[in-house]
C-alpha cells in the first residue's frame, strides 16, 4: 500500500508558512474592501435607476473607486473610506434627489 500517511506540520518542509498567512492576510483584506465597495456600487445604480439622479449616481461610482483604490492602498486595508463614500452620497440623495 502506501505506507504511512500521517505527518505532523514539523515534517511538512515544502509549506512556508509565514508567506501562507501574509496571502491569507492579503485575501482577507481584498475580500472586506471589494465587498464593500460592490454594496456602494449597488447602492449607486439604486440611487439613479430609482431617484433618476444619474449624476449623482456617477459620481457615487467614480468616488467609490477612488475611495477603493485609497482603502486598497492602506498597508493594513481599510474598507472606511469606501462606506464614507456611499453613506455621503446616499444622504446627498435623500435631501437633493
């Protein structure tokens, strides 16, 4: 048969482990900021197709890239910035739109 199939971790030599959980760390912040962000977005096309405030809505868009980018940028990851953007520009709906 196969032999023995029961290692531990020390055996376990072609496994970096600190670059496993730098990815890990990278994934996890990536996933937080996007998911956000697509919420924003979402919100954006809310806002024009039900308020017909398009411009509004556009611009919603172009700062909640920006504000991505900026959240994304951060050594740590930050998806504040992005629920900023949506939360001003869904306010600005609410008393222009």
């Amino acid at each position: 048969m196969a032999g023995n199939l029961t290692h531990t971790v020390d055996q376990a030599t072609g496994m970096d482990y600190a670059e496993h959980s730098r990815t890990a760390s990278n994934v996890w912040k990536f996933t937080k900021i996007l998911t956000v962000a697509v919420l924003s977005v979402v919100l954006m096309l809310g806002i024009g197709g039900v308020g017909h405030s398009w411009g509004l809505a556009s611009l919603g868009i172009l700062l909640t890239l920006v504000a991505t980018a900026v959240g994304l940028a951060r050594p740590k990851g930050d998806w504040k910035p992005v629920l900023v953007v949506a939360l001003v520009i869904g306010v600005l709906a609410v008393l222009f739109g």
